[in-house]
C-alpha cells in the first residue's frame, strides 16, 4: 500500500472514530434527559404537538433551556420564580455554592413549562437538543 493511500484510510478511520463519538454523546444526552429522537426531530420539524413536556429533575440546563424558550432574562425568571437573579445565574452556571432548586422552585418550573404554549415547548425541547450548547 502507498503512503497517500494509507493516510487516506487512517483520515476515514479517524473521520468515522469522531462522528462514531459524536453520536454516542448525542445519544448519551437524549438517555439522560429521557428523551427520544423522534420527539426532537418533531420539534425540529414545527410538527411538535407538545402536549405535555416532562422534566425528571430541574438542573441549570433545563432551567436555562425554560428561560431561553420563554424569551426572558435572567431577572424576569428569577422575578417570575421569586428567587433572586444569581440564584437562577448559579443554577445555569453549576456554581457548587449555589443550592439546586428547592422543590417549591422546581415545582414553579413545572407549572411554568405546563402552561407555556406549544411553540415554547418546541424549543425547550430543540435548546435542550441541541449538541455542546451548555459547554
């Protein structure tokens, strides 16, 4: 074998290694979210019919995904869910001395995300979906 052929191979051997990674962090993070493909490409595709959305556990992921879908600030969140603004700042940034959310808060968050419309529920769902957007 040549020396251009066989670098050739080791660029697809190691261009099928990073897309291989690629897709079993995606699937990773669609398992530990406990969601499923289709649910995002339904989102991807406005046919999201999002009825209900359920999160398991509020983390500063998925409360900072609510607060992008709805458009609102860090203070209007934290007005909304009568906290203080670096709280909700602590949570989005992981600040260790930041507490997660009480379950009072968490449960505000579920309500808000109950009642939100079906277009803020498609695109918690898409930001959440979305590859290294929390990295």
């Amino acid at each position: 074998m040549s020396a251009p052929a066989a670098f050739d191979q080791i660029a697809a051997l190691a261009r099928d290694f990073h897309t291989q990674q690629a897709q079993a962090r995606d699937e990773e993070r669609q398992r530990r979210a406990g969601r499923t493909a289709t649910r995002a490409s339904q989102a991807a595709t406005g046919d999201c019919r999002c009825g209900t959305v359920v999160v398991g556990r509020w983390t500063g992921q998925e409360t900072r995904a609510l607060r992008e879908a709805l458009r609102m600030t860090v203070h209007d969140l934290a007005r909304h869910l009568e906290v203080a603004p670096a709280t909700v700042s602590g949570w989005e940034h992981r600040h260790t001395s930041t507490p997660p959310p009480t379950m009072a808060t968490q449960a505000a968050l579920d309500e808000t995300l109950t009642l939100a419309d079906s277009n803020v529920k498609a695109r918690f769902l898409l930001i959440l979906d979305t590859p290294d957007h929390y990295t």
